[in-house]
C-alpha cells in the first residue's frame, strides 16, 4: 500500500499570480529519488519527468508504484533525497511552499467538503470569484443546471442537499478550477463515480488541458486512455511513456493492467449525461 494522499486542507488558497512567459515546462524532476524518513527504502528512484504547461498526462501502475510518492513531491509535502524539482525553471529550494501550492490545485478521491452552503465550498479556495467565474466553473463540471433547480441555488446547504455523492464530487473539482491553476491534480478523483459522472469529469480534464497542466492518478485505466502521455510506474519508477496503442504493444505491464481492468472503449464526449 502507498502512503497516505497529501491533505487537500494544506493547499493555499487564492488564485496564484500569472504564469510566467515562455513556453517551458510547468515542473520537471531531475533525477529524483525520495523516501518517507531515514534508513527506509525510497518510495521513489531516480525519477525523470516533465510536465508541459498544457496537455494531460496520467500517471499509472500497480499499487505501492510511487504514484502517490510524486504527487507529494509535486505538492511539495516531502522533499527529495536526491536530485531536484523545478517549477519554471526555478529550483523547488529557492521558492516558498505557499508560492509553489498556490499554482497547484489537488483533488483527491475523498475530496473534504467545508460546513455551509455550495456557494461556500466552491468559493473555499477562492472568496473573490465573481459570480461570473462561479457559473463557468460549474458549467465546466456540468452542474449548472442542477444547481439552478435547487430552491436555494448556491445557497443551499450542501449537509442537506439532494446532490449525490458523484456531484459533489465534481463540486471539490469546480472549487479547484476556480482558482485557474497552473497545475491540475487529480488524485483517483473518478475511482468511485458512476459512468455518466465519470464522463462529465473526463470531459471537463479535456478541456482543461487544452489551457493549462492536468495531472492524474487512476487506477481506472478508462479514464486515462486518450491522454496526451501515460506514465507507467512500478517500483518506485517509470518503466515506460507514452499513449495508449503504444505502450499496449509496446509495454508489458500496461497489457497486464488493461487486461486485469478489462477497459472498455472511452466515453465520448457527446454521449448524454
């Protein structure tokens, strides 16, 4: 079993400050390696890895890989042993962890709801979104419309609500992509979801990549097949990169973990929901 998931609470809230020009990568790790505390086994060994400022990459591989492992070094709630992270360019070293968090955005399978309303929770990480930014961000999860036949709307306490555990789930990733963050990650965030919710997020990941960086674990292969780089991990490593037709003939693990996952085709993105 991998180590516990970082904690979403510990990301700053606030929108970060505008990307710098140019068209390099997001975060690179150089040669990482990284382990939970002295004398034990690194969790992760000399990991090479870049992240594009847009497009999807997803992370895969069985349990215990280090998939988790990287998302914490990414997050920067553990630092390497050796070898180093950069963010544009810049060392991980040289940056505060609050500038660092504040283009990173985290959603995980179990994402935490504050007490209050849905307004509240969407507007958690960032109070001074307009109303504006709050209807597209819910657009883009699909959820618009379902908000809007809530008697109290936004203001509906979502303790009480009828929203499923699916839609409120695309509620934790609506409250993420409105803070516009450089960094998307996803964290098993459709592990649990039914398959016309789990279209919905797939959805939203493309058309998020197309303007910033989405990140995602998955252990449902499904919802990784039409990313843009599959990384495939095993033992604290990547084994193999690339999209899906090629790693399958390409890489015998991957073969392994679609035919124990029996994928099917993806879902569309004009398939109803």
């Amino acid at each position: 079993m991998e180590p516990d998931a970082p904690a979403a609470s510990a990301v700053r809230q606030g929108r970060p400050d505008p990307r710098p020009a140019g068209d390099g990568p997001v975060i690179e790790l150089r040669g990482v390696t990284a382990a939970y505390g002295p004398g034990l086994e690194p969790a992760l060994r000399g990991v090479d890895l870049v992240i594009p400022r847009r497009g999807h990459i997803a992370i895969v591989g069985p349990s215990g890989a280090g998939k988790t492992t990287l998302f914490s070094l990414i997050l920067r709630f553990l630092e390497p042993q050796e070898g180093e992270l950069l963010m544009y360019g810049r060392p991980y070293r040289e940056q505060a962890h609050d500038d660092l968090r504040a283009r990173l955005a985290y959603v995980e399978q179990d994402t935490p709801v504050v007490p209050g309303t849905i307004g509240d929770n969407l507007l958690h990480a960032h109070p001074g979104a307009t109303p504006e930014e709050v209807r597209r961000v819910l657009a883009e999860v699909r959820l618009a419309d379902k908000i809007d036949s809530l008697d109290e709307g936004l203001d509906t306490p979502l303790s009480g609500s009828s929203l499923s555990g699916g839609q409120r789930q695309r509620i934790a990733l609506a409250r993420a992509l409105l803070r516009t963050p450089d960094v998307l990650l996803l964290d098993e965030a459709t592990a649990q979801l039914d398959g016309l919710t789990e279209a919905a997020v797939q959805d939203c990941i493309r058309d998020r990549a197309r303007s910033g960086a989405v990140v995602t674990i998955a252990h449902r292969l499904s919802t990784v097949i039409d990313a843009d780089t599959i990384i495939v991990m095993e033992d604290g490593r990547i084994r193999a990169a690339g999209g899906h037709e090629d790693l399958l003939a390409s890489d015998a693990l991957y073969r392994e973990l679609v035919k124990a996952l029996r994928i099917a085709a993806p879902v569309t993105a004009d398939q109803p929901l």
